[in-house]
C-alpha cells in the first residue's frame, strides 16, 4: 500500500512528483523515490519520508524534465533500506510498484538463470527487471508490460519508464488502484485524487488489466487483449483545499472537527421529506433479507459491530460481522436470502475487496458502505451508500468511522421502518434522536480541555484498559484502537463483566481503565465492575454525565456528550478520537503518520 505517482506535460516533473508523494505519503513512509528519463534513465532514492528525498535530491538534482515517476513506500518485502527504495530498474527501463507480486521468488531464480542480478530484496525490483526481460526480446513497451505482468501472481500498480520513450509513461493495474489526472497539455498518475487536485479534478479509474500509455498529446488506455478503450472522464467531487490542513496542526485534528458537519449532512441526505431514514435500495435488499453478514477490516470493522448491534436491536434481522481477513478464509453458511455488507473508507482495502468478490461469486447479494467515491470496493458491490466524508488523510480514521456509525443508524433505522418491525413514531422518535447528534458531537470539542487533562494523566502509561456494556463496548472497540495507533500505548478493550474472568490480574497499581457509561440502564453494573478495578489500584477514569455513585469511585470524571443511548458510540467517537490524538501528542508521536502504518491496506 504505496503511493505511487508520474507526470507528463510542461512543468517540472520533479518538483511536480515530490509534492504529489507528499500528498500521497499517507499510503507509507518509509522511503522514497524519483526517476525520470532524458535519454538517460536517472533515479534518486532513498529510505525515510518525502523530506528525506528532497535533501537527497539537493545533493544529487536531477534535470529539470518533463516527465517522471515517483514513489513513497509502506513496506512489504525487504527491509527499509535505500537499496530497497523504489524506482527499481534497469538502464533501459525503470518502474514503481504498488502491491504486492506473490509468485517473485519464482521469477526471481528465473531471471537469475537469464543472467540477471539484483540490488534489492524487493518484489518489485523482479517485476521490474522480468519486464526489462520481455522489452529485451520485443522492442514494445506494451507488449513487455502485457507479458511480465501475465506471469504476476498478487496485486500491481505500476508506472513505467524506458529510456527509448522520452516523454512517455506506461501504467498498468490488477486489484491496486491508479487514476489518471487530465489536465490541459498535461497528465498526471496517481494512487489517489490529492496528488493531482490542485491541478485538475478531471480524471478516470484505470480499469483492472488495462495498461494506459501517456504522452504530452494524451493517453491511450489498451485492455488486456490489446484493444483501445475509451474512457469517460470524472469530476473530483472536492477541492484540493480538502486535501490540506486548513489550518490546523495535524489533518486528524481538521478531520474530527468536520464530523458534526458530516453527520448533519448525512441525516438530510439519508431522509425522505418527512425527515424520516431513507436510502434509494433495491426493494429486493430491504424486504427479503433474512441474515445479515457485515465484513471489513481495522475501524470499518468496528463500525460493522455497531450495525450489527443496531440491524438487531432496531429491525430484528439477525446479523453477524466478521473481520476480512479471516472471513475470506472461512467457508461461510448463507441464507438464501442473505445480503453481505462490506464496509470500507477507502473501497480499495485488500481483505475486504476479496471477500466482496468471492461472496458475489457465490452469487450472494452484496452492499457497499464506503467513502471513496468509484473505488473498486464501490463499484463491484451490487449496490453502494456513500459516507460522504470527504477526503480523509490521516492514517487514523476519525471523520470515516463517524460517518459509517451515522449511516448504520439510518440503515438499522430504515430496515426497521421499511420492514414494519417498528410502529411510525418510534421511526419519528428515533429520526428526533438522530438530529440531536450534530450538537451532541460538537459537545467532544467543547469539553477537549478535559479530554487533554485525562491525556496528560494516562500519557506515561504502558498497558490501559477500556470497558463498557453494549453500545458502550463497541464505542470503546474503537476508542482503544485509535489510542494504540497513534499514541502507541498498548491499550485493550474489555467487555466490563468480563474483566473478572481473568484480564484483571493485569491491573497493577495506577493502571489506566476508561469506562464508558453511556448506556444509562446498565450503570449499576458498569459501576461495580469499575469498582473492582478502582480496588486493584486501577486509575479509574469514567466518562459520563454528572452522577455522584460514579464520582465517588472515580479518579476522574469527563462529562459525556447527550444523546439518546443507541447513538452513543457516534456522539462518542469524536471524544475517543480526541483524547486519543492528545495523548499522542502529549507523547511527541507522529499523529498523523503514526509508524508501521498505511492509510489503505491494499495488500493481504
Ligand atoms: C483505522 O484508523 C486504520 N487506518 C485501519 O484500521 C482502517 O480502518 C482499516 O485498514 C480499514 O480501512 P478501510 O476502511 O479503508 O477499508
């Protein structure tokens, strides 16, 4: 899950593909890379963030040409090393990659049996050096694409140059996403919209196996047979502002500050002119459904666990949810009315992609939750709902997930009504709950200064301890989570009755536990079980609204956002996110590209 990026027209093409790798640095950081081709193949490379390459290239410049590739790295095989950075290559033709070439320790000793040597551990370098291979033997740039990557096994992004087509880039793709930017006498090549927003916001998705050919007259998209396809161009439904900080310090921050917008706009997008939960389905998917699978991955998976729990609670459909990347390797038992939800920010996550295609061709019906508009996940699903969030950059999901648990709420909601399993004014009473969450949401920004107090009592911590009952639970899943990402304490969520069958012989004296108490039915019980962690010494932390039995056990109290109970793991998130992105910031962490992460997981 790289970024990768190319660019032909009149600018500088270095200047150009180093701040369309910044844009796409949330995809990985570990190294990066340029090569251009005038005659001569040249590469500047190595390991470490976009800055790095750009001291690099003080110290070596290269030409300033018109056309170039580029490269920033999350990696997957061999070591973070300069010698592992991409462009990968040899003197007549050079390439980066993104995703990941399965069989290459096969074509690997082949190509070593032809006499070929290699500098790196990488996959890559193989896919680039079999493809020098067959443009050897063939003179012709596409049919030595077209053949190399017919012996691929795995997932490819690739752009291309060769040293005899100045000027030109070649780019091809199985599974890895690549769009191509059309802007006036210039083109641009790109894992994702931001690297080319602030220049165009024309652009197409090349389809799978499709290799494009892109000169400064155009491009030329070929399918896998070899024939010429059109293309019909998109509009890039935002502007490259959303692509940038807006002023704030971090995009997480600018992220979660958008969420009460979002879930205000999701609720009138997702409502019929009586204001009640509406979504253009298939009568099909809403009337005959009799189970439901939810699958994703990571904090799409957490937003899956909360659909569930209200597909359940509101339309009485029962309902499973699964992690990918396990699911895809189960043989699951499906009704014959069974319709398969996959969630996904970015529509390209690898695990999930796969078990959307392997349920369809079991020929199960299949819905799409996802926020990347076009994305492989969006348009293979029979049918899509998009969360609107816009562009999210920081590698911890803040404004995504809140808009997924919005429209899990309509969804259940509209199940539910659609299905008479709920009389019209408890849809009313729900739909009056819902429009109280903008405000609710904005409550997590009034009280950050508390939040940031909490941060500042658990940000020495090793090991803490999230718990709560129902929604609660599921709203804590993530909370845990998004701690861990970015702030690297080891942090673990806990069903709150299930501390005691074990788990809490981990707390020690000071050990951090938050407690959530949202869901105020289940207080006696949440607060006994902060009690027999507050008895083990644990520094007890609960968030709620005013009560003085908590605050008696209590360490710490932080008033929680008010909402009806059901939408509690949506009005909570901001404020999870929030003292999550404190802590980390309290800790001197890289909270917007926190290490050994991506911000899509387009590899298994
Ligand atoms: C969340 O902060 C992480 N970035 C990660 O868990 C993410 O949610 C997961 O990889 C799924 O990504 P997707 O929603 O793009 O499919």
């Amino acid at each position: 899950m790289c970024g990768i990026a190319g660019y032909v027209g009149k600018r500088n093409a270095v200047l150009v593909v180093t701040e369309a790798l910044k844009k796409l640095s949330y995809r990985g950081y570990d190294s990066a890379g340029i090569a251009t081709a005038s005659g001569v193949i040249r590469t500047v490379k190595c390991a470490g963030k976009i800055e790095c390459l750009e001291e690099r290239l003080k110290e070596n410049p290269l030409p300033a040409v018109n056309m170039g590739i580029g490269h920033t790295r999350w990696a997957t095989h061999g070591a973070v090393t300069d010698e592992n950075s991409h462009p990968h290559g040899t003197a007549d033709v050079t390439i980066v990659h993104n995703g990941i070439i399965e069989n290459y320790l096969l074509l690997k000793q082949k190509l070593i049996s032809f006499g070929y040597t290699f500098k790196s551990e990488t996959d890559s370098e193989v896919g680039a050096l079999l493809i020098d291979y067959f443009y050897k033997k063939t003179h012709d740039p596409l049919t030595a694409l077209r053949e190399a990557t017919s012996k691929f096994h795995g997932s490819y992004a690739i752009a291309a140059i060769f040293k005899d087509c100045p000027d030109t880039i070649f780019t091809v793709r199985r599974e890895s996403p690549i769009l191509i930017g059309v802007g006036t006498d210039e083109i641009f090549i790109a894992s994702d919209i931001p690297a080319f927003l602030s220049y165009t916001k024309r652009y197409f998705r090349l389809g799978e196996g499709e290799i494009a050919k892109i000169t400064p007259d155009g491009f030329k998209v070929y399918d896998r047979r070899g024939d010429e396809v059109k293309k019909n161009l998109q509009h890039a439904p935002f502007d490259a502002e959303s692509a940038e900080k807006g002023g704030f310090a971090h995009f997480m921050r600018k992220e979660i500050s958008e969420e009460s917008g979002i879930v205000s706009r999701l609720i009138s997008m997702y409502s019929d002119g009586h204001g009640l939960p509406f979504f253009d389905l298939s009568a099909d998917i809403i009337k005959n459904t009799s189970h439901i699978t939810v699958i994703g991955c990571g904090t799409a998976y957490h937003a899956g666990l909360y659909l569930k729990y209200l597909l359940e609670k509101l339309a009485k459909i029962r309902t499973e949810c699964h992690v990918a990347s396990e699911f895809r390797y189960t043989e699951p038992l499906f009704d014959k009315n069974e319709l398969v939800i996959v969630i996904s920010q970015s529509g390209e996550t690898a695990d999930t992609l796969s078990c959307l295609r392997e349920v369809k061709a079991l020929g199960v019906k299949t819905l799409g939750i996802v926020n990347v508009v076009g994305s492989a996940i969006a348009t293979e699903a029979d049918e899509v709902i998009y969360t609107h969030a816009g562009v999210e950059i920081a590698v911890a999901s803040t404004k995504a997930y809140t808009a997924q648990c919005t429209v899990a709420a309509l969804l259940a909601t509209y199940f539910a009504a659609s299905r008479s399993v709920m009389e019209r004014q408890q849809v009313r009473e729900i739909a009056l709950e819902l429009k109280k969450l903008p405000d609710a949401i904005m409550h997590a920004t009034r009280a950050e200064d508390a939040i940031a107090e909490v941060a500042e009592e658990i940000k020495d911590a090793e090991n803490l301890f999230f718990i709560g009952r129902r929604a609660d639970y599921i709203a804590a899943i993530e909370g845990s989570l998004k701690l861990k990402e970015i702030s690297y304490i080891h942090s673990e969520c806990y069903p709150a009755g299930e501390l005691k069958h074990g788990t809490i012989s981990l707390i020690t004296e000071k050990t951090p536990v938050v407690a959530l108490f949202g869901d105020r039915e289940m207080l006696p019980k949440m607060l006994s079980n902060l009690k027999e962690a507050a008895s083990r010494g644990a520094k007890s932390i609960a968030i709620s609204a005013p009560d003085k039995d908590i605050a008696e056990v209590a360490d710490i109290m932080v008033d929680m956002p008010r909402c009806g109970e059901l939408f509690f793991p949506i009005a909570m998130a901001s404020m999870l996110q929030l003292l999550a992105y404190h802590t980390a910031l309290k800790r001197g962490c890289d909270v917007d590209q926190p290490r050994n992460l991506a911000k899509s997981v387009t590899v298994e």
